[in-house]
C-alpha cells in the first residue's frame, strides 16, 4: 500500500520557537495513525502543519503521493478535511448547520447540495430535524456531528482530527468515536488523530506516536501500548498517569 | 460528633423568562474530614452544588435547603458579612483554571498575601514570610522567584499551585475544589493532586472533589456521590465503585475507552427518563 501521508524531517518555528524540529512520519492509506503527547508537545502543529495552517520552515509533506507546497489548492482539501477540538468555537454562530454544510460545496463548486447535505446528516446520525438549527441550539456532541457531515461533505479521504471529543463527557464522547469509527470503516477513510488521552488513542488507533517538546519520544503500535511494551521512560510516565492517582504512603511528610 | 458539613435538600433554581431552571434538585449529603468526590456530567449541577457551599451563587438564583451546616451553623440564615468572614478563612475552593482565577495584573506573591492579611491580623513582613513557605510546601522549587512572578509567566501547573498556596494559606478547614486539574497535562496532574492529597491529610481538612472524571475521582476520594440532572443518583465509597448498581453509574464507567480492552463499538449510554425524576 502507498503512503497517504508522509513526512520527512518537519520543522516549523514561530519566531525563534522551535513548535516541531524534525519530525518524520508515515501513515498508510486506509490506517488511523495517532499522534500523543502533553500541551506544547508539537502534536497539535504537526496536524496543522499538513493542514496548511502552520509555517512549515524545513521538510517536506506528501499527500497521497503529492509532495505539499507552502500553499494549498482547492483539490488538496477535497483530500483532506480537518475536525477541530472545540465544536462551541469551530462552527460560525450566525449561520444554520445547513449554511454551514452548503459552504465548502459552494468554494467547491459541487453541485447536488440538497441530497450530499441530507447524506451527511444522515451519516453522522442527525436527522433532517436539525438542517435549520443554529449551532447554539445543539448540544456539544450534536455539535461536533455536525463538524464531522463538514469535514465529510466534500468525501476526503484523510480526515485529521485535532482532540475530537476532549471537550465533550464521556458518554457523548463514546458514541462520537464509534461515529468515527464507523465512518471510517464504511468509507476507507485514513485518520489521523491528535489527543492527550492514551486510552482514545490506543481505541481509535492501529499505531501511535508520542511526542514530546516537538519531537518524536517513540513509535509504537497500539498493542505494544496496551501491552504496556514501551521503550522510552517518558511513555511509561504517560501510562502510569492515565491509571489515575496512586497514593504513596512513604511518602507523607509530617506537617 | 457534628460533621463538618452537612447539606440536606439543597435547592439551586434559576427564574428565567422562560420558567424555572432547576439546576440542583434536592442534594443531601454529609462531609467529615475526608475526601469526598462529585462526579457527573456537565449539566448535573455539580458545579452549582460546590458554588451554593461556598456561596457563589449569582444573586438572581435562589438557593434553598433544609439544612445547609457548616460545623453546626446554618450558613443560609448568616448575613453576607458572617458568610463573608468564612468564605477563604475557613471555607476555600479551588477553580479549574489557574488561568482565569488568578489576578492577572497582580504578582502571585502578593495575591497570597493579600488573602492572609484579609483574615488574619498579620505584619507585611510575616505575611510574607508565611506566603513563601506556602510556597514551598506546594513544591514549587524557586519560591523566592515564583512570588514576585505574573500569573501569565508560570505554567498551568505552577499556578494551580499558586492558586491551592493562596487557598490553603488561612488553614480552612473545608476546601472545594472544582475540577482543579482538568486544565493541566495528564504527569503535572497527578504531581498537583499530589500535592493536595498531602496537604489535605497533614492539616485534617475536610475535601469535596468536583470533577467529571470518574476514573480519576474514583482513585482519589474515599467516597463518591454521582449527580445526574441535579439530583444524587448514587453515594458510594471510591473503592466499592466498581459494584455501583446504579445504571447511570455503571454506564459511565463502562462507555470510557480502556488501555488494553478491544470493544469495538464502544457501549453507549442509553438515557433512561426515570433517572432524572
């Protein structure tokens, strides 16, 4: 199988601020590939950087097979669509979600408006009861179906998503994954996928990176994780926390 | 023996143009020196229980109850200025985001001290004094350096630090925290709950742990009450969560993505109506 995405030696800076400093990466087409790691990790930029929407300063970035220049066309985003980790600030709070879905048709000159929306609600699990609903009329996870019939609308084949469902509970968040994953399954979509917590990951994922001040700590699959085989202290660290707080007794000092 | 606090049917119900909104619906629960955990999703009222405690309640809600005691006294039939004298004294709480708590325009230092020179008749020189080894017992390693700092110049986790140091500063004997460590990174969160574990324990304080994550409250509390649509569904101790009968409960905890389990689709949580009468 080709490559969908791949990277070589990425380096993007702000200023004198190194946000990512070499970092390399393959994702095959059809796979969910994660990417982890703490605030200020890089993770966030490397799925902007392919985005188009960070400096890219040294490296190169390849989409199915086309290597990436420093600005985007319009066929590469019929490629690749991106979901954002925040629904109460990625969806414009003046327009209908029908508005909203009818945008990326009209910059992309497609046709057939009327039955792609129906389809992209359907597919996300929302009725045609919410086509003119604003987006303060929905809730967090209804929200975030609807930035999926988005990013969907325009049948990319690479979906990035930035922390998906960190900013929803956790039982919206449970049927917002298994969206995911269906869509996924029923379209051959590739993933890749930003997230702090290592158990979305290793469930959403076949292999995973971990990053850490902008570089690459290990590349793992997800087995190896949840067989807790990882090599580097950093990931050991990472695991542990998402265990929850273990109390130390030994370690009490008198007050 | 009193508790420490004791809430019976406590009532937070905001009049809207639209009709009521019952945010919290008849809560009872009692609070030794122990930690206690609130776990529920957004909209269960969680929050608005830890603010009516403390007193934070917007003016135009209305927050009853049949008892609302804190170490014996009825703290809905005190006037604001008694109210006043307890909240940050013997009352505290910590917010989410040390971001938005902290005064931005003033150095963290002198935010502490302002806090202890408000309840406790202290020189400058004492204040400061105590301030920083507040400091130090937060584990924060350059105490010296970090007082006379901005808010914006630490990190999120060195200022929740900041943010429990001002808290712990007056010695309260019951501290809220709401949801202290959602904002910081997975390590740094579990160094801060740490940290307040430690202080909570030596200084004997009573803890109401708000949070929405049950795994972690569930590792962190002796005991656990679950809230759904303003009202207590479940109260349990941490260890016992596990065997939780109620099916709000149980399907929270089984709908999160574990390490190492293969459940594909992930179980979802089937709403029943009945659990929010």
């Amino acid at each position: 199988m080709s490559a969908a995405i791949s990277i070589t030696d990425l380096q993007v800076v702000y200023d004198r601020f190194h946000a990512l400093n070499g970092v390399s990466l393959e994702v095959e087409a059809g796979e969910s590939f994660g990417l982890v790691g703490e605030s200020g990790s890089g993770k966030s930029t490397l799925l902007r950087a392919v985005a188009g929407l960070a400096p890219v300063s040294a490296g190169t970035i390849s989409v199915n097979g086309q290597k990436l220049g420093p600005r985007r066309d319009k066929a590469f985003y019929r490629q690749v669509q991106m979901v954002f980790q925040d629904p109460y600030g990625s969806l414009h709070p003046r327009q209908t979600v029908d508005r909203l879905l009818q945008e990326p048709l009209a910059v992309h000159g497609i046709g057939d408006g009327e039955t792609r929306i129906q389809r992209a609600l359907d597919e996300v699990g929302l009725g045609s009861g919410f086509r003119f609903r604003y987006s303060h009329q929905l809730s967090g996870g209804q929200r975030q179906r609807v930035a999926i019939a988005r990013a969907l609308i325009l049948e990319p084949s690479i979906l990035l998503l930035d922390e998906p469902t960190s900013a929803l509970d956790a039982s919206v968040q449970a049927e917002v994954l298994n969206l995911l994953e269906e869509v996924r399954r029923a379209r051959g979509l590739t993933f890749l996928m930003v997230s702090h917590d290592l158990a979305v990951v290793t469930h959403m994922c076949g292999r995973l990176m971990v990053m850490r001040n902008g570089e690459t700590v290990e590349m793992l699959s997800a087995a190896e994780l949840a067989t807790r085989q990882a090599s580097h202290d950093y990931t050991q660290r990472l695991l542990a926390a998402s265990d929850g707080f273990v109390r130390h007794p030994g370690t009490f000092s008198p007050g | 023996m009193t508790p420490l606090l004791d809430v019976d049917d406590l009532r937070v119900t905001y009049p809207t143009r639209t009709g009521e909104i019952k945010a919290v619906r008849g809560v009872s629960f009692s609070l030794g020196r122990e930690r206690l955990g609130i776990v529920g999703e957004s909209g269960s009222g969680k929050s608005q229980t830890g603010r009516a405690i403390m007193g934070l309640t917007p003016p135009q809600a209305v927050v009853t109850a049949r008892t609302l005691a804190f170490d014996g006294k009825d703290m809905l039939k005190m006037t604001p200025r008694e109210r006043r004298a307890l909240r940050g004294k013997r009352i505290a709480m910590i917010l989410q985001d040390p971001k938005y708590s902290l005064d931005p325009v003033m150095t963290i230092g002198s935010q502490i001290v302002e806090t202890l020179r408000a309840h406790e008749n202290v020189a400058r020189a004492e204040a400061r004094d105590r301030a920083l080894s507040m400091l130090e017992a937060v584990q924060i390693r350059d105490p010296k350096r970090v007082f006379n700092l901005h808010p914006h110049e630490v990190s999120g986790g060195m200022g929740q630090r900041a943010m429990i140091a001002m808290m712990l500063i007056a010695g309260p004997e019951l501290m809220i925290a709401d949801e202290p460590t959602s904002a910081l990174d997975v390590t740094v969160q579990l160094d801060v709950l740490g940290i307040l574990d430690r202080l909570v324990s030596t200084h004997g304080m009573g803890l109401i742990f708000i949070s929405h994550d049950l795994r972690l409250v569930s590792s962190f509390c002796d005991r656990v009450v679950v809230m759904y649509a303003g009202k207590v569904v479940e109260q349990l101790p941490a260890s016992e969560l596990h065997n939780a009968e109620h099916p709000y409960t149980r399907g929270l905890l089984d709908c999160m993505p574990k390490i190492g389990a293969d459940r594909h689709p992930l179980p979802v949580l089937a709403r029943k109506a009945e659990w929010a009468t």
